[in-house]
C-alpha cells in the first residue's frame, strides 16, 4: 500500500472551541444553518459519535457525488482535534478502485489575537498493486481540502453574521 499525503492551513478569527463545535461536534445540526442546500443527510450506521462511529453522509443536488461512507478515527475535545476517514461512497470523492481509503487529521488551534489557525493533513491509502499516478492522487487531496476551506469559511460567515449562534 502506498500512502499520498497533503497539508494546508486556514487562519480564522473564531475561537477554536467555537469553530470546533460547529464544524466537528453539531456538524450534522449546524450544517442546515451554515449551508442548507450542501448536506441533505447524516446517518450514522455504527456508533456514538465518538471513535468506531460510521456515518454515511448524503448530499444534496449539484453535488459531484451523491453520498460517502465516513469513520471518526480520533476525537479529542480537549485539544480541537479530529481524525476521520472516508472509506467509501461515489467515485467522484473517492475512487475505490485504486484508492482504500482516504484519512484526514484537522487541528484548530488558537492564535495569539484569539483566532484559529486549522491544519487539515490527508492521506491517501493506495490499493497494493494498483499501479497509481502519485500527482493525480494528492490533487484529489488537494481538491477535497479546498472543498474543506470553502465549508470552513461559510460557517465562519455564519458565526460573524450571528454573533450569538454557537457560544
């Protein structure tokens, strides 16, 4: 199995207990607040929410896949960090057949001015002897996270814009 990996940052200016609890902890309530059209359901198959929980995540219309399959990995309140997987659903996410699974680890952590700075890292799991294009691999890492940073920067709007939402 070979391993694909690509990194980024985004810098806000909400807490990141603030940004934790609306993009990790209430995703599945918040997401009809911050972008209704986006997510038309979460369905958890296996779980509390917490490490083991298997949900799958269907989105709404105009979205290039109907649906993926997800794992929580990691889930550590204290220190705003969150690992999950996506180990299944429609191609245009993930192509199963060259990929196993897709990791990604996000970190929220405070800046000096009381913002956030998120890391989000992805791993791409390759199936052993697929034979793989390495550069189109981390552009599909790269393509998920700016998805990543779209969504992140709509709940940060939706938290400026309702100062009161999620304190």
């Amino acid at each position: 199995m070979g391993i694909v990996t690509y990194e980024g940052q985004i810098e806000s200016s909400l807490p990141p207990a603030k940004l934790f609890r609306m993009l990790v902890l209430e995703s599945d309530t918040s997401i009809s607040k911050v972008q209704p059209e986006a997510v038309q359901r979460f369905e958890t198959l296996q779980g509390d929410g917490g490490p083991g929980t298997v949900r799958k995540i269907t989105f709404g219309d105009g979205s290039p896949s109907p649906h993926v399959i997800t794992t929580v990995d990691l889930l550590d309140r204290e220190n705003f960090t969150f690992h999950y997987s996506l180990i299944g659903g429609h191609p245009a996410l993930i192509d199963t057949s060259i990929i196993e699974k897709m990791s990604f680890q996000l970190k929220f952590e405070a800046t000096p001015n009381g913002g956030t700075i998120a890391t989000r890292s992805g791993k791409s799991y390759t199936i052993n002897g697929v034979e793989v294009n390495e550069e189109e691999v981390r552009a599909g890492l790269e393509q998920n996270t700016q998805v990543f940073y779209e969504i992140f920067k709509a709940y940060e709007a939706y938290a400026l814009a309702n100062p009161d939402a999620y304190n």
